[in-house]
C-alpha cells in the first residue's frame, strides 16, 4: 500500500493531512480527539525545516523535550510568544548543541501542569 502513495514536496490541507494520517496509521477516530489534542498537532508533520505546534495560552507548560528514537533528549525547548490567544513551540531540528539531527523519528514531550503529552514526529532531510 505504500508503494501506491506519492509525497510531493508542498504542504497538504487539513482535510488531506487527516486522510494521510488515516491512511499510513490506519486509524480511523482521528477526527474524535479533543480539541485541545488537535491544536496541539505538529505541523507540518513529516517536516524538513521546522515543525510547529500551537497552543492556547491558557496551557501552563512546564517543559518540553525532543527524544531521538533512543530515548535520548536531543533538544529542550522554550514556548514562542504568539498572537494574543495562541503560543506556538517551534524546532528546527537541530539538537542543544545547533547541530542538525539526521533524518528520523522524533518525540515531543511536553508536560504540563495537568498532563503530559507526547507527539511523533518525522524529520526528513
């Protein structure tokens, strides 16, 4: 089934984002998250450059790490000021140190004061 899709390089709209979504995960409740879970969606996901995520601000974000596929934290990150109700977080897939991290899965942990949320992402170079 794979061979059959074809990712070219521009972005997709939501609509064609969630079909993808469904299609290489094979879930079908995509569209029964919460709110609050698809505002915090990395985006675009997979990603060459920087991916995003954006969040209310009413969200008390203590920390947020990016572990490689080890479990290693590669990247600790710091909330960029938004619009007036939203803050986005904003990596550029470079590591601590501003080396740029190969090609790979990575994992967005972000805690907060109520929760801890963790979101896959796919770094392409």
């Amino acid at each position: 089934m794979l061979d059959e899709i074809r990712i070219y390089n521009r972005f997709f709209d939501e609509q064609e984002y969630q079909e993808l979504y469904q299609t290489l995960t094979g879930v079908e409740d995509f569209n029964t998250r919460s709110n609050r879970d698809q505002l915090l969606l990395p985006f675009p996901n997979p990603f060459h450059h920087t991916v995003t995520l954006s969040m209310p601000k009413t969200i008390s974000i203590r920390t947020i790490k990016i572990n490689n596929i080890q479990g290693q934290c590669v990247r600790t990150l710091e909330p960029v000021k938004g619009s007036h109700e939203q803050r986005q977080i904003i990596w550029d897939g470079r590591d601590d140190k501003g080396i740029r991290l190969p090609s790979s899965v990575y994992l967005i942990t972000i805690t907060t004061a109520q929760e801890v949320l963790r979101h896959k992402v796919l770094l392409l170079r």
